[in-house]
C-alpha cells in the first residue's frame, strides 16, 4: 500500500492502539504489533471502512478481522 498518515498522527493511532491492547487484549494472550504493521493494518482498516457497504464478501471478512485486530469497533 502506498497510502501514508502524517507521521504524528500514526504516532498517536500507534498509541492508543496499544492502550487498547493493554486493556482488551490482556487475556488474549496476543503480541502486540510493531509500529510498521500497525501502520500497515491501519491503513488497511481505513481504506476498507471507507469503501462501507460497497465492501464485497472478501473485504467484509479482511475488515472484521483488522477491526478484531486493532481492537476498533
């Protein structure tokens, strides 16, 4: 993907995704990402979101999954 945050912003996203690790993620016994695939999934997430209901089968199942991932709701 060529899509790219302004650093300070995927800084801060980076951020609050482990914030939300520590919490919901504690018992799941699940690695937190490296800032590098962090970036990439979210890139990812936003790209699928903003597709919305135009999202076939394939992506719906990719979002569900980075949506588990990044701990989104």
């Amino acid at each position: 993907m060529t899509e790219k945050l302004d650093p300070r912003e995927a800084h801060k996203r980076y951020l609050d995704y482990r914030e939300r690790h520590g919490y919901f993620g504690a018992g799941l016994k699940l690695p937190v990402l490296s800032a590098e695939a962090f970036a990439t999934a979210d890139v990812e997430h936003t790209r699928l979101e903003a597709r919305g209901e135009s999202r076939d089968d394939e992506e719906e199942a990719r979002f569900n999954e980075l949506v588990k991932l990044l701990f989104r709701d």
